[in-house]
C-alpha cells in the first residue's frame, strides 16, 4: 500500500510538473492560462486571412486602462465578440441582415469570409460611450451579461447605437469560421471565461497592421503572450 501511494504521489507529481512546464513553453498553453487570470493576449489569425494580429481581453476583465491600451498601443476597432448562444438569447441580429441600404448588398470580404457584425451599443449608465471610462462600463457589463444571459434583460441595460461593437461568433466556432471572432471565444472557453472578448486589431505607426514579427516584440516587451492563429485551432479546434 505505501509503495502505491509513493508511486502515485510521484506520477501526480510529475503530471503537474509537465503541465506548469508545457503551460510555460507552449504559446497556445500560456495564452490560455494567461486569459484565465485576465491578461491580455496577441493573436495573430493567418497569413492567408486578414494577416492581421488582435489585442484581446476578457470583456469581463476591462478596465479604463485598458481601454487606453486598445486606443493607443492597438489602434483598431474595438469589438466585443459575443457567442452565437447568447447573441441568440440577446436577439442580436447580423448588421447586413437589418440594415437597408443597396450598401449592405453582398457581404463577402476580400479573403473569402463574412463579416461579423451584429448592433453597435453603449451602456444606459454611460453619458457619451466613448470615454475610456464609458466603453469600459459597456464592455465590462456585456461580460458580466454573457456570463448570465438568461438573467439579463439587454434593452434595459445597452442601448442602440452606441461606441462599442457586438460580433457574433459562428455557432460551432473554429469549425465553422476561423477569424478573430472565434478565435477569441474559443480562448475564452479554453479559460472558462464568460462567452465575451474585446478583440482590437494592432497598427503600425504608418497606420498598416503590424506585421508578427513586430507584434511578437510587442508582447515580449510588454511581457504579453503572442500567439498564432493556427498553434490556437491546432489545440482548440
């Protein structure tokens, strides 16, 4: 009986070891380990897509900081990628399917995909929306929302239009669309996060995207995780 106790304490042992260790050295591993506490993360979705690199949050973890953060070290659009579970509980709609204007005619994006945007809104306690203070009570409070849809009534708590905009994720995510919108939610799940992540594209100062290279040296100075699009499909998808 001791020798199996021993055996299985040192089996334990090393399991835990080797996980901390792939947690530490595996880009998709510290990713999602550093969503779990909050942290922000880069990800970049792939050469042949947008070839662009995300700033993404928790949406429930936002604060005016990092807000600031996405206006300035970002520079992109600020997004709150909702699942399609609770868009659906929301009865947040696609933009194209509601606007109508000859404009919203044809939505498919130069590499081949849809776009994802539902409604653009602000919370009712805001004043303006577009404070850092302001977007980070919206953002935060769709976070909190997300985590308990069936308990929130969104048309008393968010008002249309507003600063801050709703995507809506695929339904079966990284199987059904492989852009920053799931990738972001399905890092969330990985967490155990509530189903919301701002997603903010990062520029250049010449206002093009940042090329990886230059996004992975922005979470290494940052102490950041940077991860590609791909390592996050390959252990999530």
């Amino acid at each position: 009986m001791t020798s199996w106790t021993t055996e299985s304490a040192a089996d334990v042992g090393e399991t835990a070891e080797a996980a901390e260790s792939a947690e530490f050295t595996d880009p998709a591993e510290r990713a999602i380990a550093a969503f779990a506490r909050g942290d922000p993360v880069l990800v970049h979705d792939a050469a042949d897509r947008e070839g662009e690199t995300d700033l993404i949050y928790p949406a429930d973890a936002v604060t005016p900081d990092a807000v600031a953060r996405l206006r300035n070290d970002a520079g992109g659009l600020v997004c709150v990628a909702l699942s399609d579970a609770v868009a659906s509980a929301f009865d947040l709609p696609f933009t194209r399917e509601i606007v109508d204007h000859p404009a919203a005619d044809g939505d498919e994006l130069a590499y081949g995909d849809r776009s994802s945007f539902s409604l653009t809104v602000n919370h009712r306690d805001t004043y303006t929306g577009i404070t850092d203070d302001d977007r980070s009570r919206t953002i935060t409070a769709l976070g909190h929302a997300a985590a308990a849809p069936d308990d929130t009534d969104f048309t008393a708590e968010f008002r249309v239009p507003g600063h801050v905009h709703l995507l809506r994720g695929a339904p079966g995510l990284l199987a059904d669309r492989r852009g920053h919108t799931e990738l972001a939610l399905a890092l969330a799940a990985a967490a155990d996060r509530p189903p919301a992540a701002v997603v903010c594209e990062m520029l250049d100062g010449g206002g093009g995207a940042h090329t990886p290279a230059d996004a992975a040296a922005y979470a290494e100075n940052h102490d950041l995780v940077y991860v590609e699009g791909s390592a996050l499909i390959d252990r999530l998808g």
